[in-house]
C-alpha cells in the first residue's frame, strides 16, 4: 500500500489546576473555540468541545501526526496563555498535569459528540470525579481514587 490511512477518534478530558471552578461561562465559547483552532493548526480534525467551569471534553479525529502526550501537552501549554494573556479568569490560570483519552469507534461519533456538546446539562446532577469513575468503570482503566484529577 503506498499510502497511510489513519481514523482514530479520541476523546480527551482534562481539568483546571486542583478542579477549580476557574472557566467563566462567558468565556467558554472563546475558550473551547481556540482549542479548537489549536488542534487545527497541530494537524487534527476538532470535531467537538465542550465543557463546563472546571473542565473541557474534546473529540478530535487524530492525525498520528504527533505523539498523544504532545498534543495534550502543547494543547495545555497554549491554553494556558491564551486564558492568562486575556484575562479570562479572575485568578491565574492553570490546568492539572493529568488527563483521560478514551477512543470510540465511527459509528459513536455522534452520541459522544451529542454528550459534549451537553456538558452544562450533563453536570447539574454530576461532579467530575462521578463522570470520571464512571468512564473510567466503562474502559475497564484501573485507578486509584485518590489521584482522580488531582495533582500528585
């Protein structure tokens, strides 16, 4: 074969610095938006962001173009100072070292886009670490309750 062919969706949470309510819902559109332009601009397709004041879910349509921790990384770091350059928060801002990545299959795009894009909804009866547990619990990922989206 002379080409490489590559589908991989990921869906990938991270959370604010010790989940800290720190994302304004005003600033959230302008917040998800350049996130979505940064994976963009790094070679991924942005199919969804989503989130609410403590964290941000995104599906992407992975590229293999750069290693998983890289984009996360990059995705953070880049973040970080577009919140912090434009004064979105009242404190400055920080996202935790860890995150989740769950992949799903092409024909769960839509129900996991559906599910972000419902995050405010989705959490007036669920915290974080609830959602957290019970992705995790889907997975089968092994944890220790104790680091769940804290900083170690």
């Amino acid at each position: 074969m002379a080409n490489t062919y590559i589908k991989i969706y990921l869906h990938i949470v991270f959370a604010v610095k010790n989940r800290e309510a720190l994302i304004p819902t005003g600033w959230q559109v302008r917040i998800h938006s350049y996130l979505k332009n940064s994976i963009r601009e790094m070679g991924h397709v942005p199919i969804s962001v989503g989130g609410v004041e403590n964290h941000v879910h995104i599906l992407i349509s992975y590229s293999g173009k750069q290693p998983l921790p890289d984009l996360i990384r990059d995705l953070k770091i880049n973040s970080t100072k577009f919140i912090n350059k434009n004064g979105a928060t009242r404190h400055h801002f920080f996202w935790q070292k860890g995150y989740a990545c769950f992949s799903y299959s092409h024909s769960q795009i839509e129900a996991v886009n559906k599910y972000i894009s419902n995050q405010h909804a989705h959490h007036k009866g669920r915290t974080l670490v609830d959602e957290m547990k019970h992705m995790l619990g889907g997975f089968g990922v092994e944890y220790d309750e104790q680091y769940l989206f804290y900083d170690a």
